[in-house]
C-alpha cells in the first residue's frame, strides 16, 4: 500500500531540478499591504454598486486584522454577487482569502481575507448591529464615520 508521505513528495519535486540549483518556494499572496488592498477593494465594491462603503483602520485595536470594510448590498442577490465577486478579485490579485460566513443567508455575509474583514450586510441587518459603532474610535480611511448619536448608553466602547 502506498502512502502519500509530504517528504516524499517534496524529494520528487526536487529530482527534477538540477543538481545544486536552490527551489525557491512560490510566493503564494500578494505583498501588498492591508491599505493597498483596502484601495482596491474598496474602489471594485464601489464599482460594483455596493452602497455606505466604510473601510476602517483597526490595527491598533484588533489583533486580529488591520481593516474593516463594512458595505451595504440592495438586495440577497446583489449581496451574494458582491461575496462572489469578492472572492474572485481576491483570486484574481493573488489576496489572501480565508473563508466566507454567511453566504447561505445573505443577510449578513463576512469574507475573512485575514487582514482586512469584510461585512456585506442587508440594510435591516446593519442598522440592527451597527457594527461600525464598535470600531468608532478607529480612524476612517474611507467613507465616513460611524456615527455616536446610534451607539446606546450600554455599548462597552461609549464609556469615556
């Protein structure tokens, strides 16, 4: 029976270069940075009708990502073609591309792309979260900012 050993495999790949010549490893994402992409990103969301774009710096808040977009979609349909189309600008420009979480339901779609998150949210469903309110001492570098008269006086962030 044979196995499918990962050192195996990789002494393959190698036989066929020649002797002494260094495999050097394909880079596999795109180095460009959280606000390069969010550029982009934002630019082809826009393009493609996506309504109340806001792109948010949350490095300094979050270890988790450096960037959060947070969109509006018309519609189920228009929500899931922009999660599609998403994904396929991010194959596209080599952009890390993690997972997807709500697609099914399309109320509330989020693309992990590891730096930078993206919301795409029906409008009922974003102005019940009101997401942008829990980064709204982040600096905006698109759109505008979220707005302190919608936060409650029981939001963990409005404490001063």
């Amino acid at each position: 029976m044979e196995q499918n050993n990962p050192l195996s495999l990789a002494s393959q790949e190698n036989a066929a270069a020649p002797a002494g010549a260094r495999v050097q490893p394909n880079r596999k994402f795109s180095t460009a940075s959280a606000a390069e992409k969010t550029a982009v990103l934002v630019k082809w969301l826009e393009e493609n009708k996506a309504r109340d774009v806001t792109a948010l710096n949350v490095a300094d808040k979050s270890p988790c990502m450096d960037v959060i977009i947070v969109v509006t979609a018309s519609s189920l349909r228009h929500g899931k073609s922009l999660a599609d189309g998403l994904m396929e600008e991010c194959t596209k420009r080599n952009y890390e591309f993690l997972r997807m979480e709500g697609y099914q339901t399309g109320q509330w779609i989020l693309a992990d792309l590891n730096d930078i998150v993206v919301h795409i949210f029906q409008q009922e469903m974003r102005e019940l979260f009101r997401i942008e309110s829990l980064w709204k001492q982040s600096h905006v570098l698109y759109g505008e900012a979220p707005d302190p008269s919608h936060a409650s006086e029981n939001d963990p962030g409005n404490e001063d």
